[in-house]
C-alpha cells in the first residue's frame, strides 16, 4: 500500500504537476494508515501531505 502511494508521488514529481487524483488517493491512504498500522506509516503518509502542500503553494 505505501509503495502505491510512494510511486504516485513520484510519478506526480516528475510531471512536476500532483494531480487531485493523487492527492484524494494518499489521503485515503493516509487515514486508513492512521486507524490501523504503525507511527512509522503515519509519519510518512504525514510527510507526504506536507510535501503536497508545498508543491501547491510553489505553483500559485
């Protein structure tokens, strides 16, 4: 499931353009990681938000 997410992000990076489909998906990802696997998952599923939302504020 990480790695899902994992490629997505960095299919996203080099298109140098993270589409909403990518970002609903590591959200939905993230909240499962949050309710049911380790502190570890959650901090990268709480990096990758952050990094989300910077590459949004880069573009505008």
């Amino acid at each position: 499931m990480i790695h899902m997410v994992e490629t997505c992000v960095k299919r996203r990076q080099i298109h140098s353009d993270i589409s909403t489909n990518c970002r609903v998906y590591i959200l939905l990802q993230c909240t499962l990681h949050f309710l049911f696997i380790s502190h570890s998952t959650t901090l990268f599923c709480t990096s990758n938000l952050h990094f989300l939302n910077d590459r949004n504020r880069e573009r505008r």
